[in-house]
C-alpha cells in the first residue's frame, strides 16, 4: 500500500543586513554561538554554552552546554561560502533540511532562509508554523548581530 503525503510549503523569509556578503556569511555561521537564541531555540536553554556550526560538508551543527555535553542539531549538506549554505535539522525528529542563501544587495546583502521538507514529519502543517514565527525570531537575532 502506499502513502500519499500532501507537499507543505516551505518557511521562506528574507533579510536584509548592512554588512558585505563574505562579513554576513561569517556572522552566521562562525558567529551562530553568539547571536543564536539559545533561552528559547535550544534543547538544553539555560545551560547552553554554545552553539557550533562546522563548516564543511559533513559537518556537525549542535549545541555545547557548560558541562561539556553536546546536544546534535543537524549535519552540513552544502558548505559554499560566501554565497550558500544548507543543512539537515534534526530537532524536528525526522530531519528536515534549511538552506540560507546570501546575495550581494547594494552596500548589504540579502539573507534568504528555506526551510523544507515538512511532510515527512508528523503533525508537518503545525510544526510549520511553529517554525513560520519562529525563524522571524532567528533572524531578527541575527540582523541585529550583524
């Protein structure tokens, strides 16, 4: 028998940061653990020490708390710097993926974030616009870092 999964539409959301785009790639990756937040996007909140994204395929993207354990957020699937980036999410359970795309727009540059895959996780459309309010969130935390 097969199943029949209905597509969701991704989480699409755009920014827009004064920085040049190699100085907003860096931000967001190299930086993620100081601008990320934590208190309320983590599995470990208060006791989140860190975040690390490794930059490269392959790589691992999680959480680092004050006692030294790891909590796994996702793995690299594209490492394209200073123009792309994707990556499995994890937190959703069944993994979902992210890209962040960053283009060159007058003195800043343009940050597009695509979140997909939904339809693979249960309860995909609430999940969705859980992640729909929560990325607004993220990116606003960004922004202001950069």
């Amino acid at each position: 028998m097969n199943e029949t999964r209905t597509k969701i539409e991704p989480v699409r959301r755009a920014i827009t940061v004064e920085r040049p785009v190699e100085d907003a790639f860096r931000v967001f990756t190299e930086e993620l653990g100081n601008w990320w937040p934590v208190e309320t996007h983590s599995i470990a909140k208060d006791a989140v020490e860190t975040v690390v994204l490794e930059g490269r395929v392959g790589g691992r993207l999680y959480e680092r708390t004050a006692d030294g354990a790891e909590n796994g957020w996702g793995r690299m699937l594209v490492w394209e710097p200073p123009r792309r980036v994707a990556f499995e999410w994890h937190i959703t359970g069944v993994p979902t993926e992210v890209e962040v795309r960053f283009t060159p727009e007058g003195d800043g540059t343009r940050v597009d974030l695509e979140h997909r895959g939904f339809e693979r996780v249960a309860n995909g459309t609430e999940r969705r616009e859980s992640y729909n309010t929560g990325w607004v969130k993220v990116l606003g935390r960004y922004a202001a870092a950069a």
